[in-house]
C-alpha cells in the first residue's frame, strides 16, 4: 500500500511546489491539493465538516491545477492531485485543456481526483443546477475523455456540446489521466467510477468493507480488471491499526492528512509520517 500526503494549500500555509519537493525527497507516493473557486458569505448550505462556522481555509484556496503545475516544475517523480476539483465549476473545452496541459507538463503524474460539489451557493454562481450536478460532471468528463484520447473530437450532452474538434495537447495518460472520484458511498458514484473513472476517494473508512463489494460489483459488471481499481481514503490520520486494516481491505494507497499550515509546523508532521512508509 502506497502513502500519499493532502493538504489544504492556502495562501498562508507552506507553499505547494515547496511541500512537493520536500514530499518527494522523503519517498511519498502523491501530494493532493482541494478546489473551490469561491466561497460566498451565504451558509445556506451547511458545513461539510458538521461545524457550525465554515473553516477559514476554505475561503483561501489557491487554483490546483496552476499549483500543482508549479510543484511539476520543481519535482521528477511524485504524483500530482487533485482533491477534489470541481470541473463543473469551469468551461468544460477550456478546463480539459488545462487538464492536459498539466498532465504533459508533469510527464503523465496527474492523478485527477473529481467531485460533484457540496456548496449549493457556490455552484449555483457558476451557472450549475445543484439537482443535476451528478449527471453534469458525468457528462463533463466523459466529453473531457474525448478531447484527451481523439484527433477529431465531437460531443453532444444536455450540459456540454461542441462540434468535431481538434485540441491538443493530448495527455501523456490514455485516454485520460488517472481519474479518481471523490464522494460518499452510493450507486450512482459507483456507476460512475466504474463508467469513466479508474478509482475512489472516500473520506474515512467507516463502512469501507460493505461498501467496496459494491463498488467492485459495478466496476466487474463494465467487464473492468478487479486488478486496475484505485482506492484512495483522502485525509487519514495514520494510526497502525488503521493502515493495517486498510491494505487488508485492498486500498491501493492511503492520503494522509498534513496541517494547513507554514513550512515550520508542516516540516515535522511530514517528517513523522516518514514512519509509514513501506
């Protein structure tokens, strides 16, 4: 089981070009980073952490994509994530494109995790239909997956619609950079990760066990390699136990949780997961 690291990348924590060379020089498998584009003052839509106010952080959060293309530039072999972004929230043609740009720039070490959104008012400022975002950011990948794996592109959904098309570059992974989708368990996640995905990102374990023999069910019912699925828990506080019972249960590689914070309190909670490495 691999170990990969997540932090909630702000403008007042460790840089993340910095935190991915200091990540690769201690053998780490992954850095992830969040996406919001903003966060609107309304809380009409609770906290996703249950707590009455809305972490600061959250309102603070540099773009991943041009983050984590300045961390490819100062790193050779650590994989580069998003988790989550949010594709519904951008121009389909255009954040395909990026997507790309990224995973070429990186030499093919993009893992793109996904999500569908939790922020009502935040979408509902891009133009989404919170009702319909599942089925929107289906659409907006498998029309991304196109552009990434086709000379002459075309695609024609409710959501997204161009014409035959030519973009370029292409990303070095095909037909698309390692995908992982980020959620609660669910049927309609699982169709998705086993429609145009290669893997999972649950928050926690609890419940892990029951809920993977119905994510492998989906994923063998696409006629899809039980071998080729990714599972990721993001932002895992290590314990022994615990990582043990995840590489029992086949998780591919656990994300553990750094503070969101500077270079002096980031470096030794870095320096003491160093310890669950294998």
């Amino acid at each position: 089981m691999r170990i990969g690291l997540t932090m909630f990348a702000t403008d007042r924590s460790m840089e993340v070009p910095d935190l991915a060379r200091e990540a690769e020089a201690r053998g780490f498998h992954s850095l992830f980073v969040p996406e919001h584009t903003h966060i609107p003052i309304s809380r009409r839509t609770p906290p996703p952490t249950g707590e009455d106010e809305l972490p600061e952080e959250y309102r603070r959060s540099p773009d991943p994509l041009v983050a984590l293309a300045g961390a490819a530039t100062v790193t050779e072999r650590i994989r580069l994530g998003t988790g989550i972004a949010l594709p519904i929230q951008h121009d389909p043609i255009a954040w395909a494109k990026q997507v790309a740009t990224l995973d070429r720039l990186s030499g093919g070490r993009l893992l793109l995790g996904i999500g569908y959104g939790w922020n009502h008012d935040e979408m509902e400022n891009h133009g989404v239909d919170p009702k319909r975002r599942r089925a929107h950011v289906r659409e907006t990948l498998l029309a991304a997956q196109e552009l990434w794996s086709k000379d002459v592109a075309e695609f024609h959904g409710e959501f997204v619609d161009f014409a035959p098309s030519w973009q370029w570059p292409k990303p070095v992974q095909q037909p698309r950079p390692l995908t992982l989708i980020g959620g609660a368990a669910g049927p309609r996640l699982f169709e998705h990760v086993a429609e145009f995905a290669d893997g999972w990102l649950p928050i926690g374990g609890a419940g892990m066990r029951a809920a993977l023999a119905r994510l492998r069910e989906a994923w063998e019912a696409r006629g899809r390699d039980p071998a080729d699925l990714e599972l990721m828990p993001m932002g895992v506080q290590p314990e022994a136990a615990k990582l043990a019972y995840y590489a029992e249960l086949g998780v591919t590689e656990a994300v553990l949780r750094l503070p969101s914070a500077p270079r002096d309190a980031v470096l030794p909670v870095l320096d003491d997961f160093v310890r669950w490495l294998p």
